[in-house]
C-alpha cells in the first residue's frame, strides 16, 4: 500500500533507520527513544508516553499511556515481540478512541526485519459507525 500522508511516510522511513541501526534484541523503551530520537532530528514534533484518560459510563476509571504522539496527529505503538497479534491492534484501537485520533502506526522491532501495521480509523457520516482500516506497510 503505498504512504498517502507525508507524515506517516515520514515516520515509517525513521522506524527503518531505527531497525537496521539497532536490529532485534533490545527492549521496546530502547526502539521507543530511538524512534523518537530519529523523528527529532526530522524536525517533528513527539511526545513520548502520550496520557489518555479512560473513561467508563461517564466517568474517568483511569489511565493509559500511548508510546509516541507525533505532530500531534498519528500516535506510534512500539512493540518488541515475535508477531503482532489482534491485541495489539486493539491496544492501539483504544488509543485512537480515546485521543480521538485517526491514525496509528503499530511497529514490531521484533524480529529481524520490522513490521508495520498503518491503522485508521473512518467515521460514516450518515450512521456514524466506524469502520477500522489496517494495512500492512512494507
């Protein structure tokens, strides 16, 4: 699929500076402030363990913290594991609800060669459902 926004395009091109620089094996903090160190010196705006507040029949029951907002538009999981899995997808489906964000970016360092997952999500006008799109980016 190719990379319709410039940002996002931006971000996927430093996670794979990140990638072959450091390769598999770290911690997700260590990929997380490579990341965001690489997005600075791109001049991008990034704040790292990004507050979402939860919120459960209208009332705050705590909170979470997604890895990296970046220009404050496109949230970023990073994850270290062998394979992404659909909890993972839904972590970053609970972000975007709770940011009201569109776009996250899901990338595994996990493995010798890094995996992208481009999720956004689409709200219908006339019913007001949302449909969920998620692309791998390679």
């Amino acid at each position: 699929m190719p990379i319709q926004d410039p940002l996002t395009g931006l971000i996927i091109g430093c996670c794979f500076k990140v990638a072959n620089e450091l390769g598999p094996g770290f911690l997700e903090k260590v990929y997380e402030n490579a990341l965001a160190h690489e997005l600075r010196k791109a001049e991008a705006q990034v704040v790292q363990q990004q507050g979402i507040e939860v919120f459960y029949d209208g009332v705050n029951v705590g909170n979470d913290e997604a890895d990296l907002l970046v220009e404050g538009r496109v949230l970023v999981e990073v994850k270290a594991v062998q394979a992404l899995d659909s909890a993972h997808v839904g972590q970053c489906l609970n972000y975007m609800r709770g940011t009201g964000l569109v776009t996250c970016l899901l990338v595994d360092f996990g493995r010798a060669k890094i995996q992208v997952r481009r999720l956004s999500m689409n709200r219908r006008a006339e019913t007001g459902d949302v449909d969920l799109n998620v692309d791998e980016v390679q």
